[in-house]
C-alpha cells in the first residue's frame, strides 16, 4: 500500500481519500484506528505497509477542548506522538495537519511557517505541541501542514453553515473581528497530495507548511460572500464583536498565514479563497439538494 490516511470519516480525510480513489490507500476512521493506542498505530503501520501516512485525526471543537483538555491532549498531543514513533520506526513519510490556532493573533501581516507559537486556547497548546513532537521525531521525514477556516462536502463547517442558515430568510450574525483564510477541503487534499509525491521522491524538505488559501477575510465577510453567491442579499449578514458572540475558546483575531515555503518544495501554494470559494460552490449547493439554483457564479 502506497498512503494511510488516518481520520479518514473527517471532511478533509473524506476529500483526501476521494482524491486517492484511483491508487492504493487505506482509509482509517476512528473506529478503524484509534490513534491514541500505541500498539493499534504500529499494528496498523506494519500490516498495511505505507509509504506515508496523512494524520487527519484530530480533536478538532476549540470550545469543547476548553472542557474537556485532557481528552484534547490525548487525541491531539498523545495520538499524533504514536504515529510520529510508529512512522519512525517503520521508515515511513508523516503528513500532520495541524491548525492557525497555534499563534495568538497578535500579528497584522501573514505569520510565516518559522514564526513561534503562542497560542490562546487549549486546542491550539495541544496542536502546538503535537508539531514539536512529529518534528522531533522525524526530523528527515516529518511534515507539518498548518491549514484553518476548511469547509467542503461531508462535514459540518461555517460554509455549510450559513447556506443553511440563509435558507431561512432571516439576519444572521457573524464576527467581524477576526481575519484568517478560507481554505476549501478539495484543494488542501491536493496540496498534501502533491508534497506526499515529493516527499516520497526526496524533493520536498521536512518541517513546516502552510496549506491555506490566498488572500485573507473575516468571518462576517465570508459570510456575506456566500449570501452573494447564493443570490441573497449581503446586507442580511449583521456583524458583531467576538466579546458580543461569547465562545468559551479564545480565538487568534489575525490568523492569515504565509505560503513562501512551497518554493522549497517546487510546488504552487493554494489560490484565492474568493476564486476557491467560486469554484466549490455549485458542489456544495449540489450536496445541499439545490443544483441548478439560478445564479450566475463568479457575478459581483
């Protein structure tokens, strides 16, 4: 077998192994593997053989981790631990995907991939740790793909969230303090896809990348930008400060990241939000049983 991706019933698994569907890969969801067992990830590792392995599992709610961190540190910290061992062990390529939550928010231009982590929750601590511990122990052959804002078909996410909320014709409100970027699922599962393939043939160095989409935007301005393309009016979309939402997880205010070491790696950094946005739209209206909704895509 050629990939093992872990967490695979996630939407970013789900997309990554739809993008595998005509090669060898074994999709593992929780149930299939839980990587917070040591033995299961070795035993898993050593029947199924891979090349590389893509650790999509993840505690993933940054509020529920506030209520629960030990249950977030051990998926997050203790499983991605197991895998980093198991692929060193076993010589095999580590692909983790971790998050923007790794850095406060503090910053007003793109956080480059060398700049420190400072996190403001407990979900971000635990991601934060579990790159320092692939890193340490794969220094040849571990990867860090940082990635944020994701949405696609087959999963719950805040693009999917406000074409449902759109539907019932009333005002929603969204934050509009907080920046980062959009990143659809599809195009980051082509982007491990392509640093797997470098990896595997030596061309792309280990460490850290940043797999987000181009540009940067608020919540409240994606927001408004589905209502546009699903031909609603924007204005519907009503902003409001993180203090008046109330989370129990603090949030990053500025998490854009930059995208300058995919030069290293020969490989193209993802494009746009709005134009990836564009592109993912009639797929997801499909999933949402609206194909074929009136609307020119792309219209400003």
């Amino acid at each position: 077998m050629s990939w093992l991706v872990t967490g695979a019933g996630g939407l970013l698994g789900q997309h990554l192994v739809r993008r595998h569907r005509d090669k060898q890969v074994v999709a593992l969801d929780r149930r299939g593997l839980d990587i917070t067992d040591a033995d299961a990830v070795d035993a898993a590792i050593v029947r199924h053989r891979p090349r590389v392995v893509v650790n999509c599992a993840s505690w993933t709610s940054a509020d529920d981790a506030e209520k629960h961190p030990d249950l977030a540190w051990h998926v997050n910290v203790t499983g991605a631990r197991n895998l980093a061992q198991g692929c060193r062990r076993h010589g095999t390529v580590l692909l983790h995907v971790s998050s923007d939550y790794v850095f406060s928010g503090t910053s007003r231009t793109p956080y480059q991939e060398d700049a420190p982590t400072d996190p403001l929750n407990t979900y971000g601590r635990t991601k934060a740790v579990a790159e320092s511990a692939v890193l340490n122990a794969l220094p040849d052959t571990g990867y860090v793909v940082r990635t944020a804002w994701l949405y696609g078909v087959g999963g719950r996410n805040f693009v999917d969230t406000m074409i449902n909320l759109e539907r019932t014709g009333e005002s929603v409100r969204v934050v509009n303090d907080q920046t980062g970027q959009p990143t659809w699922a599809e195009d980051l599962a082509g982007l491990i896809a392509h640093l797997g393939g470098a990896a595997q043939a030596g061309m792309a160095p280990p460490g850290i990348y940043h797999g987000t989409s181009g540009g940067e935007v608020s919540w409240h301005g994606l927001a408004q930008e589905v209502f546009r393309l699903l031909g609603a009016d924007p204005s519907r979309v009503l902003p409001v400060t993180s203090r008046e939402f109330g989370r129990p997880a603090a949030r990053p205010a500025y998490s854009a990241l930059g995208h300058g070491r995919w030069a290293r790696a020969g490989i193209p950094p993802l494009r746009h939000w709005q134009s990836a946005l564009h592109a993912a739209f009639p797929l997801l209206l499909e999933a949402h049983g609206q194909k074929g909704r009136p609307y020119e895509f792309g219209r400003n």
